[in-house]
C-alpha cells in the first residue's frame, strides 16, 4: 500500500450490522449456557427422585402390618392348624380344643404362672379369660416363646411327656425348655416370663377369622 493510499472507514450501515451481530451471538452464548445449567438441574431433580422414592417402604414392607385372613374349615378337633399362617411375620397358631380341654382350662391350676391373665399387654379384652380367646374351643396365638422369641411345639395330646410326665396338652419350646398350656399360658418356673401373646382377631363366620382386626377396628 502506498502512502497515498487511503484505508476505506467502514460506513455508518456496516459498523451497525457489526454491532448487531455481535450482541446476537453473545445473546446466543448466554442462551446456551442457561440452557445447559436447566438441563442439568433437571437431570439432578430426576436422579434425586428415584433416590427419595427409595426412602419410602415397599409395597412388601407396607403389606406387613395388613390383616391376614384364616380359613378354619379343614382344622380338626385337637389339632392345631397347619401350615401355620403368619401375620406381620410371626407365626400364628390356631388350634381346636375339644370339650374335655375346654373344661380343663376352667379349673384352677396352681402350676401357672399368670392363669387370669393378669399380664392385659399379652391379650384383648376379649380374650382374657380362661381360654385366652373369644371362642372357649378355638385358640389363636402368636407362636413365638416370650423367652427369646423361639418357637414353641404343639403337644395337644394329654399324655406323659419327657419333658412332663404330667402333661395335659399345650406348647413346648424345646430351645430351653418353657411350656404352656392349651390356652398358651406359661408355667411356673419356666424361663418364659408371660403368656403365649394372643393378636387381635375376629370371627367373619364360623370358618373364617381375620388376624390384625378385632370388632373394635371395623
């Protein structure tokens, strides 16, 4: 270029379309920054969600306190009812006494260690009786020994027994040794401290009870 030459200014039309583009492709950068900034806040909003999600119980968890509902019609006399349901994920026991056990438990027992049931933590209202149940020839028990939460053994028969030479039917927990009665009341000297635990319950017919409800709850 020679000294005669002039640089040429850009005209007053040029500088502004220069101008205007800029800003345009900084209002564009700013855009797109945002945007990444959203699309990542929602990306940690949607990985948080199944993470919260996980804090609450599973249907399988939720289902644990719901009522169980017991057919009864195939349960003989003597018998206790098999396999054994569960509720809350204890094993529940359901036996048939006849009337000659009915009457046993009527009588005074000197061997047992609470036989009113004065302990009302272990049962209903309902079910402090005798019989510990609603119905003097139907028992329902949660079966797990108030010792270490072992489970005891149905013995219904009133025959010696090594473990009593005495035994007039009832439950015994083999781990140490604790027995109770066809109405799950614990004897004497034994290292369970209370009765078998008896849950809520209700009849719906002769043949169907349901565990977890009593008549108070529907």
């Amino acid at each position: 270029m020679s000294h005669g030459d002039q640089v040429a200014k850009p005209s007053a039309e040029e500088l502004a379309a220069s101008i205007d583009t800029s800003t345009i492709n900084r209002q564009r950068r700013y855009f797109l920054i945002g945007a990444t900034a959203v699309v990542g806040a929602v990306g940690v909003v949607g990985a948080a969600v199944p993470f919260v999600a996980s804090w609450k119980p599973s249907a399988k968890a939720r289902a644990l306190g719901a009522p169980t509902t017991i057919d009864i019609s195939k349960l003989q006399v003597g018998e206790m009812l098999g396999p054994t349901p569960a509720w809350r994920g204890q094993p529940i026991f359901v036996l048939s006494r006849d009337a000659d056990a009915v009457e046993r438990l009527k009588r005074d027992n000197d061997a047992l260690a609470d036989p009113e049931s004065g302990n009302t933590e272990m049962q209903p209202g309902y079910a402090q009786n005798r019989w510990r149940s609603v119905r003097p020839e139907i028992g329902v028990y949660i079966g797990l020994c108030t010792h270490l939460g072992c489970s005891p053994k149905y013995y219904g028969r009133v025959e010696p027994q090594p473990f009593d030479p005495n035994w007039e039917g009832g439950f015994f927990c083999p781990c140490h040794g604790s027995r109770f009665d066809l109405a799950g009341r614990v004897v004497k000297s034994v290292p369970a401290p209370d009765n078998l635990p008896v849950p809520p319950y209700r009849f719906v017919s002769d043949t169907v009870v349901v565990i977890g409800e009593d008549e108070e709850m529907v």
